[in-house]
C-alpha cells in the first residue's frame, strides 16, 4: 500500500506521520474524529486539507493496526 498524502520528516513535528505539506498529523485528524468532530469539520477548520488527505490518514493508521509489516508501510511513505 503506497501513501502518497503522508509524509515523516524528523524535522517536522517530531517525525510524526502528517499530511504532505503541512504540519497537521495523522494522530490529530484521528482525534477530531474520535472526539466527534467530521470530516466537514477537518475541512473547515483545516483549509489547505482535502477530504482525500483525511481519508488517506485514516488509511494509513488502519495499515499501521492491522499489524502489517510496519517497516514496509514506512517504507510507502512519501517524503
């Protein structure tokens, strides 16, 4: 599986998981969406994200919980 709206950079957030391009983190989107908040809600108080970037986030953490090989899906990170 290749994620091409994720990136890592250890210089960015500590080398948490974001959306390419931005400093918004995979573990934020999936707590405002577990507190409740919508995907309408991300788009609105977070502009320069797509509805594609925020499903591909969910992607990404559901690869990382569904005990796959966690180095292959590092390794389909786009940087």
């Amino acid at each position: 599986m290749k994620f091409e709206r994720i990136s890592i950079n250890p210089e960015i957030m500590l080398g948490k998981p974001c959306i390419k391009g931005t400093r918004i983190t995979v573990e934020l989107i999936l707590e405002k969406l577990g507190g409740g908040g919508s995907i309408e809600y991300l788009l609105d108080a977070y502009p320069n994200i797509t509805k594609e970037d925020i499903l591909e986030a969910i992607n990404y953490a559901n690869a990382i919980l569904k005990n796959e090989d966690i180095e292959e899906v590092l390794i389909n990170v786009t940087r």
